[in-house]
C-alpha cells in the first residue's frame, strides 16, 4: 500500500501541471488577443488612411482635370483658380502618401509622380496658348498617355492596399481562432488530468480502507477439512 505523503506529492504534482496548463491556455489567449489588436491597430492607423489617401488622389487629379478643361472652354478666371486650389490639394496628398506607403509601394509612388509630373508639362502649354489655338487639340492628345499611366498607378496601389487591409484582417482573424481552440484544448485536457487525478486517489483511498476488513474476514472464516480418501 501507498504512503499517504507518496500519494500527497503525487496530488501535488498533478495540481502543479494543471496549473500550468491553465496558465498556458490564458496565456495562448492573451497572445491571441495582442495579436488581434495590433492588427487592427495597423488596420486602422495605416492602411485605411492609405487607402483614403489613394482615393483622394485619384478624386483630386479628376477635378484639377474638369477644371482645366472648363477654364480652357470658357476661360473664366473662377475656374483657373479652382484648378491650382486642386493642384495645392492634390499635391498634399501626394506627399501624405509618400510618408505613409511602405516600401513595396514606393515604386509606385514614384511612377505615379513623374506620370503627374508629366500631364502638368502638358498642362502649362495649354494654358500658355490663346484661345482658339489651333494647337490645343494636339496637346490634349498628347497629354492622354500621362493621364492613363497616373490612373493605372492610381488604381493598382489602391488594390495593393485593399489586399493588405484584407490579409491583416483575415490573419488576425484565424491567429485568434487557432488561439482559442489551442487554448480550450489545453483547458480541456487539464481538466480531465485533474479529474483523473482525485478520481484515482478516491479509488485508492477505498482500495486501501477496504484491504484490513478483507484480511480480517479471511482470518476469522473457519477452515474447512476435507475427509481423508480411505
């Protein structure tokens, strides 16, 4: 039979790796849980700025375009000054964009400038010419290839960046998923140790209380003799 300190540091033990093992599971949740909030902080104070950014770029360089084109049919001086107050506008964003993209979108920011670089060039040898100038046509012409490669910049960041506001979500997402299901095993598991663990020393408890009566019950039935064969 068992010393009663053998089977004490056996129940010792088990509580000590149930604790353990609850204080894992809480600790698997609380990564989970850091994991999650960064995420979402990165989402929040990085790539949905970016993404508002990218969008007010593509709005700007639209107005400064309908403004041109108004001042150059009507030639009315308001509309002139709505095409530089959208300039200055565009122009902020474009530097808030710089300071914000990483560098995997740095490229593109950089193409995207020089394609914006490239249209004003255009732009000021429209305003430089006279009214009716038989050259405006041409010009226009020639600015469209600028046009195009400043929206197809414009549009492919603002996809990148949408992927990465997608993936940060989805990955925080299944890293707290994973957590909690880890998590709850271990508490499981535990709990089931921890059970095994009182049920086995219950068992035993009775095993042992049960063995002097059996040994009393054997010592005091009488012996039976058999006959001698003849």
């Amino acid at each position: 039979m068992r010393s009663p300190s053998s089977m004490a540091s056996r129940l010792w033990r088990g509580c000590v790796v149930f604790a353990l093992l609850i204080v894992g599971s809480g600790a698997l949740i609380y990564s989970g849980v850091r994991y999650q909030d960064a995420a979402i902080r990165n989402e929040v104070q990085n790539i949905h700025p970016l993404e508002i950014t990218c969008l007010e770029i593509q709005a700007g360089f639209a107005q400064i375009q309908a403004s041109l084109g108004a001042y150059i049919l009507t030639r009315t001086p308001q509309f002139l000054g709505f095409y530089h107050s959208s300039l200055s506008q565009l122009d902020l964003a474009l530097k808030k964009e710089r300071r914000s993209a990483g560098k995997q979108l740095q490229p593109d920011v950089i193409t995207q400038q020089r394609a914006l670089a490239t249209w004003l060039t255009f732009a000021d040898r429209v305003l430089a010419l006279p009214p009716g100038s038989p050259a405006l046509p041409r010009i226009s012409l020639e600015s469209y290839p600028s046009a195009i490669a400043f929206y197809t910049v414009s549009f492919r960041m603002l996809a990148q960046v949408r992927a990465a506001s997608q993936r940060a979500i989805s990955s925080a997402e299944h890293v707290l998923s994973q957590t909690v299901a880890w998590s709850a095993g271990v508490a499981t598991l535990a709990m089931l140790l921890a059970l095994l663990a009182a049920f086995g020393h219950h068992t035993r408890h009775h095993q042992a209380a049960a063995r002097p009566d059996l040994h009393r019950a054997t010592a005091s039935r009488p012996e039976i003799t058999r006959p001698a064969r003849t």
